[in-house]
C-alpha cells in the first residue's frame, strides 16, 4: 500500500515536472516581431544618396544674365547731320507720324521695315493696337509723345563695324550714369522724373524707352524694360 501510494505520489510529481518545463521552453522560443513605422522620415544619409541620384541642377536654369553695365562713354549725337540717309528717313518718318497723331501713318511705317521692330519683350499682337493699350490715355497719344521725346534726344552709335551696329536713342541708354554731367541729367529730365532715375541707378541700366535703327534704316525696336 505504502509503495502504492509512493510510486503515485512521483508519478504526479514527473508529469507536474514535464509540463511546467515544457511551459518554460514555450515562453522561451517565442519571439515577437519588432514593430516597424513605416511613416518616419528618411534618414540625413538617405536623403544624401538620393540628392547624388538626381544630381545638381543645370546652371543654366539657376543663373539669370543680368544685362550688362555701361562703362565706355560714347559720342552723343544730336539731330539728322551725322545719320546715314536711310537712318535718318527712318527717323524722321517715326517722328512726323508720332508728333501729328497719326497711327495709320505710323502703321504704314512699322509695315515697310524689312522686319517687324520690336515693341514688347513679350507678344505684342498688332503694334497699333499693342502701342494703344501701353499708353496712359485712351487715344494712345502718350506713348506718341515718349516716341517723339525720345527722337529728339541726342543718340549714340554703337557696336560700330559690326552686325549689331546701331543707332540708339536716347544715348543715355549706352551711357555710364555716373558720368552724365548735370546738363545732361537735365536733358535726361525731360524724358524721366527722379524717382524713375533712381530705379534705373539701382540697376545700372536704362529702362525707360529707347529706339534702335540699323545702319541700313531697319527699325529694331522701340521698347522698355530690360
């Protein structure tokens, strides 16, 4: 009876033994995946290799060419004297059309040049309508007495005996302004106020209208702006 009970008594004891140790290497080999966030940010080194990748962007579309400074002074001109003949019928037909009001005329005028001038820096459509809408009255007469203004102002001859040589009006377009004397300040007065002046200064470059003939009478451009 005794070793009945004693062979019962281990018997529990074994099976109690086995299963706790079979709980312990149960817990033992479980392992738990490790959460990822799918949302944190790239890392510092991660974003460096991708910048690599992609490489550095075209300088030439992160430079913009500031327009050049005038440093070389150039002989002022004044009136028809010094022009070659087909410069000065060019200007003196843009003057006539400008000082009597006549946009037809001026048309006819635009329509002889061997090639369209210039008027805007942007699509202009028709010159005629497009010089209308520039002007500060509804007649377009403003932008007539600028052109007017503007050809009676002394001119500079630039880029001589090259394909770009030209006559500019007014000179102050291809002219230094810390060498404008005060007479010629006055003069350029007459074309700009002060404070247009200082805009212009803190450029270095005229922005207000100039004209541009070539040397065989084509009329380039009559514009502002850069």
């Amino acid at each position: 009876m005794t070793r009945t009970f004693l062979w019962l008594v281990l018997s529990m004891v074994l099976v109690l033994g086995s299963a706790h140790a079979k709980t312990v290497r149960t817990d033992t080999i479980r392992i738990s995946p490790v959460p990822t966030d799918d949302s944190q940010p790239l890392t510092i080194d991660t974003q460096d290799e991708l910048e690599a990748l992609e490489g550095p962007l075209d300088t030439a579309e992160q430079t913009t060419i500031a327009p050049p400074v005038i440093t070389e002074v150039p002989e002022v001109h004044y009136g028809d004297d010094d022009l070659p003949p087909l410069v000065a019928r060019m200007r003196s037909q843009l003057y006539e059309a400008a000082v009597l009001g006549d946009f037809e005329r001026l048309r006819m005028v635009l329509e002889s040049n061997e090639v369209p001038p210039t008027l805007s820096l942007t699509e202009s459509g028709d010159p005629i309508e497009f010089l209308k809408e520039s002007s500060g009255d509804p007649d377009g007469l403003e932008i007539l007495a600028i052109l007017a203004d503007t050809l009676s102002a002394g001119y500079a001859h630039v880029d001589v005996g090259t394909p770009q040589e030209m006559y500019i009006w007014p000179y102050f377009a291809h002219y230094p302004f810390k060498e404008l004397t005060k007479e010629q300040k006055i003069e350029m007065y007459r074309l700009i106020t002060a404070g247009d002046f200082a805009e212009m200064e803190s450029y270095g470059i005229w922005l207000f209208y100039r004209v541009g003939i070539g040397k065989d009478g084509t009329l380039h451009y009559f514009v502002a702006g850069e």
